[in-house]
C-alpha cells in the first residue's frame, strides 16, 4: 500500500469540508458507542478479562520467537506449509507464487488488514490474477477503487445511495432501473454476482484474528458467511498474518474472543467464528487441498523492545478509533495508511517510518478515551506522546510550533510570570465570552475556530483551584 500519510494535514482538512461524510461518521455514536457499553455493562468480568487479555500478550511478545516456531512447527505436522516474510514485497511474492502453483486467474479474499498493507490487490491484479474481496464491505470499496476507513466496517464512510450508483455501474447484467434503496437489496444483488466466484475460485485468501501455537490452527472473526466459503470452497486456502498475531494456547485465544466482539461490535460473539488447522484429511467432507500461511513481520520486530512495542497487543477491534474524537471529524481516509485511528497513530510511524507518518501522532486531543476503551490497555497516548519526541528531535515539526512550544516552556518555567500572564488573559476572556459562552475567532487558535466555536473560560484557572484546594486541605488538618 503506497503511504499518503504525509499529506494528513490536507487530507484532514478535505474530509472536514465533506458533509456527506460528516453525517455517515455520525453513526459512529450510535453503533458502535452505544453497543460496547452495554455489551461491556452486560459482563462482570469484563476489567478482569482486560488485564487478563493484556497479560497474555505481553508473555507472548517476550518469546515470540518460541511461539512462532511452535506454530510453524505444528502447521507443519498438520500437512500446511508456512512463509516467512520480512517485507510487504516478499509476502506479496509468496502469495503470487503459490497462486501460479495451482493455476489460478482468479482468487476469493476475506476481509484481512494486513493483505491492505501489502497492496496485495493491485500487486495480484498487475500480475494476472484477479482478487475478488467478498466481506461486503470490502466488496464495495473495491468497485470504487478506494481503500477502508475502518478497521471493521470498511465503507463506513458511504450512504445507500453511493453503494447504489456504484452496483450499477459495477453491474450491468441487471436492469437499469431495478430498486437498490433498501440494504436488503443490495446485500442480495451481491450475493448474486458473488455466489459464481466462490464456485470457480482456485484459491482463497483469508486473515488471520490470531494464529494458535498449541495447535497450529487460524482463527477468523466474521459477520458473512464470506469467510468460510473462501476457505472451504477453494482448493487452496492462503492465510496472511503479521508475527504479532500469534497467541500460545486456544485457552488463550478464547479470553481474547471473549473482549473482541464486545469490544468490536458490541456482541458476545460474532456471527462466525472459524478455526482452520490444515488441509483437509481424508474423512473431512470439505475443505482445501492445500494450506498455507504468509507470516509478515515489515518492521514489527523492529518495535520490540521500544516504547511501541505496546502497539503490538492490538487485537483490530476498533474501539479506539470508534470513540476518537478526531477519526469521527476527519474519518480514516486520511491517515493514508492502512491502520487508521488511534492506533494507526501510534503503530504506523513504527512501519512506515516517522518521516512518512509524522503528523499522525498529532492527531489527537490525549482525550484518553482510546486508552480507556482498548481491551489490550495499550497505552496510545503514551505512545504518540514518544512519536512526537522523535517528530521534535528531527525537527519535522515547522519553525512556527516550535517557537510556540519554546515559548510557552520558556513561560511555564517562571511560575510568577505564567500566573501573571495567563491568569488576566483568562480573566478577560470569560468576561468577554461571558454572554454566549463561546467564541467564532480567538487570535492564534484559527486551526481551531475556522471549524467550531472557541469556549469562554469558566470559573477559576487550574492553579486558582489548585491554591484553593490546597487551602481546604491545610484546615481540615488543623
């Protein structure tokens, strides 16, 4: 996939001006929001399984090595072959080979992140192999020629009516002027156009939620039937993974199912949830001839041992960036990368290197509601807060932020004169502000106030309340 991360800042502001977009990113709330709370509210357990879930894949990441060797191993004894893959072109390869091995013009593909991080479609496509996406989200956006906006729900970012216009162009084997308002009419006309590639495809191409040590198995988490029909129907089933995927036991992998929908999509369990070991045997009614698993690492190994190694506990829920702030404005176009969101900020300058994807990490208000909600406790602020230290110290961040960052040091040192300056600003500003609470401009906050009002400040500064706090506490000892 080819990083537009760069151009974040232009990106942002396009999608701000896109009020098509603005109301689809609406939904956001009332979905995903609302579903995980009450899923959450729904389960005891549900801190204790987090710290559970975090301690798992923290032991995991310290011997990784011994858990991919485990699963390799146990791939191996169940009649599958593994391919290890250091960078985005050599997994492609991989891929393309064993495509050519078994005559393929064509191939069925599940939902994976990580086949959008390789630009697995294109690359295939260039090469004479057709890649049909059949999650149906995917299937959408690969009529556009657009890439996802979400971890989990791909065409987030569309209305009916855009999927619509796009069906009929797409497919003109039906009548012009068939009815597409209603999804149930969509979902069909796709099933219908799908339904011939699935019994033709030599070979089908999954992700992998996580790959099982124990037993060699991968496990796929999906809402369509999509996802089993790609891997059962083909004579050849191709998982793609990235090394972080890998947890030691089933036991293991079950506590982190049990956070994933929950925190996902809000169910206790996703419609499908489908575990592959190997080629079919001689007594299984169905299933591949053939199993392979294209594992990728493009820089993830590289995180171990850093203040992003915590990045690698993600479990692509999509929780953090379904209570962002700054995903619900802009959407996740533009990060130009395939990890959008919170986690995209904090995981993708680690891959694509923070000269690429420098901005990301500015995207943010350290609200902490990523933190709070992500079932693994990555700590995401944390994290962007390391990134844009290193952002400083290559000086990528422009003359004028960083006058403005010496500044405001250079002040926050001489506590007299900080409370000097800021406490009469403040002060002006409330009275000013005082009638309709807000501001439309404030000099220097233009980023700010050209797409919202400005609150007038209330009340006392932080260390006016702090003095009086101290104040209480002095007398309640006495």
């Amino acid at each position: 996939m080819k990083a537009t991360s760069h151009a974040f800042v232009d990106n942002a502001h396009a999608a701000l001006g896109d009020g098509q977009l603005r109301r689809a990113l609406g939904n956001i709330e009332t979905g995903f929001q609302r579903k995980r709370a009450a899923a959450k509210l729904g389960l005891p357990e549900f801190e204790a399984l987090r710290d559970q879930a975090k301690a798992i894949k923290d032991h995991t990441l310290a011997h990784l090595d011994l858990y991919l060797e485990r699963f390799e191993t146990q791939v191996h004894a169940a009649g599958g072959q593994v391919h290890w893959a250091r960078t985005t072109d050599e997994a492609r390869q991989s891929v393309l080979d064993i495509c050519r091995q078994a005559g393929a013009r064509s191939v069925l593909k599940g939902k994976s992140m990580v086949s959008e991080e390789m630009g697995l479609n294109d690359f295939l496509q260039d090469n004479g192999v057709r890649p049909i996406e059949t999650d149906l989200g995917e299937y959408i956006i690969q009529l556009r020629r657009e890439p996802p906006s979400h971890i989990i729900a791909p065409a987030l970012h569309l209305n009916k009516e855009q999927i619509a216009d796009s069906f009929r162009d797409a497919h003109p084997q039906f009548p012009a002027e068939r009815p597409l308002s209603e999804p149930r009419q969509l979902v069909d006309e796709a099933r219908s156009v799908l339904r011939d590639a699935f019994l033709k495809a030599e070979v089908g191409i999954t992700g992998a939620n996580f790959l099982v040590a124990e037993t060699g198995s991968t496990i796929i988490v999906t809402n369509e039937g999509n996802g089993d029909l790609t891997q059962t129907l083909s004579r050849v089933h191709i998982v793609v993974a990235s090394i972080e995927k890998v947890v030691p036991t089933l036991e293991d992998a079950t506590t982190l199912l049990r956070l994933l929908s929950r925190s996902a999509t809000g169910q206790e369990f996703s419609a499908y949830t489908t575990l592959s070991t190997g080629p079919r045997r001689p007594d299984d009614p169905d299933g591949p001839e053939a199993f392979h698993v294209v594992i990728l690492d493009n820089g993830r190994s590289a995180l171990l041992g850093t203040p992003a190694q915590d990045t690698l506990r993600c479990i692509r829920c999509g929780a953090c960036m379904n209570h962002c702030p700054i995903f619900a404005a802009v959407g996740g176009h533009p990060y130009g990368w395939a990890v959008p969101g919170p986690i995209g900020a904090a995981l993708n300058p680690g891959l694509i290197g923070i000269e690429e994807a420098h901005h990301l990490p500015h995207a943010s208000t350290f609200c902490g509601r990523c933190e709070s909600v992500c079932p693994m406790k990555i700590p995401l602020p944390k994290i962007m807060r390391h990134w844009r230290e290193k952002a400083f110290e290559k000086d990528m961040m422009g003359t004028v932020p960083r006058l403005a960052l010496w500044a405001w040091a250079w002040a926050a040192k001489r506590p007299r004169l900080y409370r000097w300056t800021t406490g009469p600003m403040m002060a002006v500003l409330g009275r000013l502000g005082r009638r309709k609470g807000r501001f439309r401009s404030v000099p220097l906050a233009g980023g700010w106030t050209r797409h919202r009002d400005f609150p007038a400040p209330q009340g006392q500064t932080f260390q006016q309340a702090w003095a009086a706090h101290q104040r209480g506490a002095r007398r309640k000892g006495q």
